[in-house]
C-alpha cells in the first residue's frame, strides 16, 4: 500500500507546493489522472484553510495513502479548531471550500491530533465499487508515515 509523507512550511506559497509534491508522488503510483487532480484540488483547499485559519501553525504535514481504489489524503496542523461547512452568501467569493471537499470526498473528517487536528479526505478511483476503508487502517498507515518519516 503506496504512501507518503512531508511537511511544508504555511505561507501563500504551500497550496501550490503540496499540489506538486502530490502530483509527483501519484505519478509514480500510475494514478487515474482523474483521481490525481481531484486530490490536488482538495489537498490545495485543505493546505489553504491551514493558511487562512491555523496561522498559529508554522508547519503543515501532509500524509497520502493509495489503497485500491481510495486514495487518502490528510493534513495536520497546531489548530485544534476543526473545519466546519459553512454558507457563504451568494455575494461572497470566499468560503465554499469545505463545500467543495464535502462535495467531491467520498468521505472526510476532521480530529483531534497531538498538538492541534488532523483533516483528512478519501476520494474513490472512478472505476471503484461500492467498498470504504476503515478509517481505522488510515490511522495506522497515517501513524506509521509519521514515524517514519519524522
């Protein structure tokens, strides 16, 4: 089960460099395109939201897991506030980014980790049955990307 691992630094600059830093993992995992740019687009939200709302937060790891056909992606910061799906008014131009991950995850979540929270997503591969997995086997890969990877 192919996973990852690494921690950047929060500034404007993290969204773009977490995308990349996914893109280039994926690819050497042979990826669907499909599901590789979705979870660039929803680790960049998540990525994002730890810049505009974690600011006590210096660092953001970020952990992805592949396990057929459900790639997971999770971010931990030093905020133990979690994310919550608001309703920005139509006039507003920000804001919808939770909506968005609630939109296009399979599942997500949000809890408390050691110093702050974890959030995380699972996008499905478009050819995956009707399966999930348990958010328990995430934890234990996630925890063990940590450790080994400091």
């Amino acid at each position: 089960m192919p996973a990852a691992a690494t921690t950047l630094p929060v500034d404007a600059n993290a969204p773009a460099v977490a995308r990349r830093w996914l893109a280039d993992v994926a690819g050497g995992w042979a990826l669907d395109r499909s599901l590789c740019t979705d979870g660039m687009l929803l680790l960049s939200e998540l990525v994002t939201n730890v810049f505009e709302h974690a600011s006590e937060t210096p660092r953001v790891h970020v952990q992805i897991l592949w396990h057929w056909p459900t790639l997971s992606v999770a971010v931990t910061d030093a905020s133990p506030v979690h994310p919550v799906i608001r309703e920005p008014a139509p006039s507003e131009f920000r804001g919808y980014g939770m909506q968005l991950i609630a939109g296009l995850a399979r599942r997500w979540g949000s809890e408390p980790y050691p110093g702050g929270k974890r959030v995380w997503v699972e996008l499905a591969a478009p050819d995956a049955p009707p399966w999930t997995l348990e958010p328990s086997a995430i934890d234990e890969t996630l925890e063990r990307i940590l450790r080994d990877n400091g």
